[in-house]
C-alpha cells in the first residue's frame, strides 16, 4: 500500500517484525508498552517507549554486572510509584475551552485541529463521544448528530469489518431490537432473509446470542454472504428495558417483546430500526444519526425529565442522567479531509491521538512536554530510600527519567547531558524548547 508518514510512536511500533527470534522477543515487549500507553492514555507512546528502553538497557547492564533481578524490580516499582505521585501534584488541571484547544493543538502540530476537538467537547461535553471519520473532501470538519453510545461489544471477534483497528462498522444497517436469548437460527431467520434480500448490513441487539445462531451468523459472516454484528443488550432488569426502548425511539425500530406480544419469527423488516453508521468495538457500541422520528424521542427525554423530578435514588438519578446524556447530548463527528490517501490516513492518525490525550488532559491535568516533568520529579525520585540492588533500581529509573530530553536534544544536534543539568536547575515548568535551542 502507499506508505504511511507519522510521528505516532504505537502505529510504528505495531509495524516492527525482526528475523532473529530473540530479537523479535525484546521487540514485542516494547510494542506491548506502546499499544498499553496507547489504550491507557492515548498518547505519549514514543516517550514510553523511551522510557522502557532506558530501562531495559540500564537493567541489563547491571544483572550482568551479578545484580539480583528481583531486587531490582522492587527498587524500580518503588522510583516508579513516587515518580507517578510527583507527576500528580505538579499536574495543572485544564479547564476552559481555550486551554482544551491549547492541548490539542500541540498533541496534533495543528491550530486548526486543536479548536475543532475544543468545539467538539464543548457541544458534546468532556464525556461525550466524539468520532473521527474520513471525510470525502479536502476540508477537516465538525459536525454533531444525533447519536447514542452503550457499553457493550462484539459478542465475537470474527464480527470485525476493520482488522486494524478491531472494529465493525456498518454503513446503513438495520437493527433488530429483542429482550430475548436467541440460540435457534429458526426463530430469526424469516427476518434474515428480508435483510439478505435487501443487501443490507445487521446489528442484532439481544439479551444474547449463543449456540446454533451465533454458529451460523459467524459462518455466514466468514464466507461473505452477509454482515451481522451481535451484541448484548445493555443494563440489566428494568433499566435494561428503558434502554432499549430508548435504543428503538432513537432508530425507528421497535423493541422485539413477549410483553409487547411480539414474536421474534414474526418479526418483519418494518420493525427494524436504522442508523446512518453502527461502529462496534470490543467494548463500546456507538449508534450514529439513528433514522427515529424527533418527536418519539422527544417524547423519551420528557418522560426521562419527568422520572428525575420524582426519583430520591442517588444511583437511579445517576441513571437516569446517563440515559437522558445519551439520547439528548448527540455525537461529534470530526470528519477529517486530504489531498491524497497517504496525508488523510497522517492525519486522521494524529486527530485521534490529539483526541486521546487531550481527553487525559481534561481528566488528570496536564504537565510540561519535551520530557520536561520527568526532570521535573527527578529529586522526589531520587529522596526515596532504598539501599543495594534495590537502590540499583531506583538509579535504573533516574537515569531513564532524563532520556526522553537526552533524546529530543541529540535529535536536535545538542549535547544531551549538558541540556539535562541546566533543566534539573530552572524552576519547575521551565523546559527545552529543541525547535529554538532555548
């Protein structure tokens, strides 16, 4: 394919295959420290890989050297867990649509960028959900739907339309709503075939799918003939039926019920509900521009509104808030747009990252880049007590704190250690700017 340009530390690691075995060993260690910094925070996964690699390289040196391993490790636990502490109490928090725009301009290199994920955050709120998708045309822009997203995923990876990303995305699917269990194929498939026939994508949302059935949408997934996505039904009880009643207001649909005296066998594609996009991932649904009809929804929210007024449970309000967040609040949807395919796929990666860590900024504050704050916590790291191999460990960790700035100034044609010292004396929040050399 064309060759992908990025600065992104995990989208590199996850390229890395070497031929020696062992090599590919130590290589696989260190993409699993990206990919968990990733998922953790969302960025940062060029630092941490710094950081392990610092780590490793100091640790090995001295095990070779006789130390004891273990002892190590304590000691590397322990710098770790006071480095962690100081980073928390020197955080700033961010707050303001100004400071979030701040944050995401830096995290993507883009001014452009940093204000559309701060206006996108401002309509949907730091909760909410925003998702970036590609754009048909040359502009990069916001738009709000409404939209709707639960905790649950795929019941099976063979679901996934995207390998990369380990997602399913349906384009215009339909949605088959039920409280029941559904382990015969029989009882679904009159309603299969209607959606085969339309050649239409499905998402079937069920108390669960098991046996015989989920055998069967798998198989048919694999050979191609249709796309089904399972999920289970979220909430539990009665509040699992309120969402999926608010589910089917939001589609069109309509919730597939004994109560309702409604047969799955019977069930035809009328009663179905549709979305302009479905994305499932292992964990999350996100239903995107729902086709219900305003005023059904409208009619939700109200009688949500009603039941807050009147409810005295702190855990029922919670609830209901959520409920009323998700069928009111809507989806922000930054459509990211390029001249070519290799530019669109940069920087749709570097809108994601900038996503990701300015959502970790609005939640633990923020602290100075460039490897600036892991100087920063060198002398609390540096007081913690410990002695022999476990001091070792300590050192380990002191050392690696200073790589990432050893790194960005010999990047940058400066002497590392020289550009360390002179940091390790300024006051806290000043750094090293490698674009100027100041």
């Amino acid at each position: 394919g064309s060759p992908l340009i990025t600065n992104d530390g995990v989208s590199i690691a996850k390229e890395i295959e070497l031929e020696d075995a062992f090599e590919n060993m130590g290589a696989q260690l260190v993409k699993e420290v990206a990919t968990k910094t990733n998922d953790v925070a969302g960025d940062g996964t060029t630092t941490a890989t710094v950081l392990a690699q610092a780590m490793i390289r100091e640790g090995l040196k001295n095990v070779t050297a006789g130390a004891n391993p273990m002892v190590i490790r304590k000691g590397i636990e322990k710098a770790v867990r006071a480095a962690v502490a100081e980073l928390q109490q020197i955080a700033k928090p961010i707050e303001g649509k100004q400071s979030i725009a701040q944050v995401a301009s830096i995290s993507s290199a883009d001014e452009e960028v940093g204000q559309l994920i701060a206006e996108a955050m401002e309509k949907v709120g730091n909760d909410g959900v925003i998702t970036v998708e590609e754009s048909k045309g040359f502009a990069t822009e916001l738009e709000v739907v409404e939209g709707m997203q639960f905790d649950r995923g795929y019941l099976s990876p063979y679901m996934i339309t995207d390998t990369d990303k380990m997602e399913a995305v349906l384009d215009n699917p339909f949605i088959l709503i039920t409280d029941k269990k559904i382990t015969n194929i029989q009882e679904i498939l009159p309603v299969l075939e209607k959606v085969v026939q339309s050649g239409k994508t499905l998402l079937i949302i069920a108390e669960d799918i098991e046996g015989e059935a989920l055998a069967t949408l798998l198989v048919n997934r694999l050979r191609g003939t249709f796309t089904c996505v399972g999920v289970k039904a979220p909430g539990f009880g009665d509040r699992r039926k309120a969402m999926l009643g608010d589910i089917a207001a939001l589609t069109g649909g309509q919730v597939i019920t004994e109560e309702l005296g409604l047969e799955l066998k019977q069930t035809t594609v009328d009663q179905l509900g549709t979305a302009r996009q479905i994305r499932v991932t292992k964990e999350n649904t996100i239903i995107v521009d729902g086709a219900g009809d305003k005023a059904d929804i409208d009619v939700r929210v109200n009688q949500i509104r009603a039941q807050l007024e009147e409810t005295t449970s702190e855990f029922d309000r919670e609830k209901l808030q959520e409920r009323l967040a998700k069928l009111a609040g809507g989806v922000a949807v930054i459509k990211v747009g390029a001249a070519t395919e290799t530019e669109l796929k940069e920087r749709k990666l570097r809108i994601e990252d900038a996503l990701n860590s300015t959502r970790a900024a609005v939640e633990e504050g923020i602290v100075s880049g460039g490897g600036t704050a892991l100087v920063n916590v060198y002398n609390a790291v540096a007081a913690v007590a410990a002695n022999g191999d476990e001091k070792t460990g300590v050192n380990i960790v002191l050392r690696s704190l200073e790589e990432p700035v050893r790194t960005i100034a010999a990047n940058a044609g400066q002497e590392g250690s020289v550009i360390v010292e002179r940091l390790k004396n300024e006051k806290i929040g000043i750094g090293y700017n490698a674009a100027t050399g100041e």
